[in-house]
C-alpha cells in the first residue's frame, strides 16, 4: 500500500478534499467528504471479493480515494464530474511515475463511467459502492433528490 501512502497525502489530492468541503458546507444532500471516499473503498474492496475480482486492495482504495475529486469542477463550472475525475487522477497518479498504464487505465476508466447505470466490471461496482454507501432508507431529504428512484431500487436490491 505505500503507492497509496503517497497518492494519499498528495497535496492536490488534500486540497480538492478541502475544497469540496467547502464548497458542500451548505449542502441537505449527501457529501463527497474523506468519510465517503473510505466507505467506497471498504464497500468495492468487500464487492471486489465478492465477485472475485482480484485487484490489488492499492488499487481499489486509490480508486474510491480519487473517484470524487472532480467534484471541484461540477460545482465551479457545471461539468461532469466523472469525466473531470478521471483526468485529474490520470494527472495525479502520473506525477509519481510509478503507476503502470494498466494500473492507470483501470482506476480512470472506473472513475470516468461511475455515474453510468449500465456499466460493467470494475466500474459497475465503483457504481454499485458509491451507492451503496449512502444511507438512502433513513435519509430525510430522499423525496428531494434527483436520484431518488435509481437509489431506493438499488436499496431495495432490484438490480444490485
Ligand atoms: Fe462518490
């Protein structure tokens, strides 16, 4: 895990998690804080080994690490914040050069599709984590959200 190590105190990676901070401390819906990026990463780890899907756990927690990052962008700007994402942690984990460009492929690839529905592989359980993750059963805002429907059926375990 000592790549991860890294990636983690990376100080872009630092600031754009403060940075979402910011820019969510008004926010009623759910956060794209630290404590949301641990929980994907406990939950694809669990899902990984579930589907027997064998990626080194470095690999799978600098992916729930990076997968929110381009959420600066979408407040800011309006962009999406998968796309955005994905070039971010490309540029990140390229900067340490000890990322190979399978390694890389992988993590950006997931992250660019994690908002997709009707992904496959790696980034269908990115999707499925990030979901799985919210508490979307006790949730006082649910009949406010926009993802209101594809939550509750994936809470319901109509696709998951
Ligand atoms: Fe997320």
């Amino acid at each position: 895990m000592q790549r991860f190590w890294r990636v983690y105190r990376d100080e872009e990676v630092v600031r754009r998690f403060k940075e979402i901070n910011y820019l969510e401390k008004d926010r009623e819906f759910c956060r794209h804080d630290f404590q949301h990026f641990l929980d994907v990463a406990r939950i694809l780890a669990i899902l990984c080994f579930e589907n027997k899907f064998s990626f080194p756990r470095e690999l799978i927690y600098l992916t729930a690490l990076l997968h929110d990052l381009g959420r600066v962008e979408e407040y800011l700007y309006g962009l999406n914040h998968a796309l955005i994402g994905a070039e971010v942690a490309r540029e990140i984990l390229e900067k340490y050069q000890e990322f190979v460009q399978e390694e890389i492929f992988l993590i950006t690839e997931a992250i660019r599709g994690h908002r997709e529905q009707n992904s496959e592989g790696f980034t269908r359980l990115l999707y499925l984590a990030d979901k799985l993750s919210r508490p979307c059963l006790t949730c006082k805002v649910i009949d406010k959200c926009h993802k209101k429907e594809e939550m509750l059926l994936l809470h319901q375990e109509k696709f998951y």
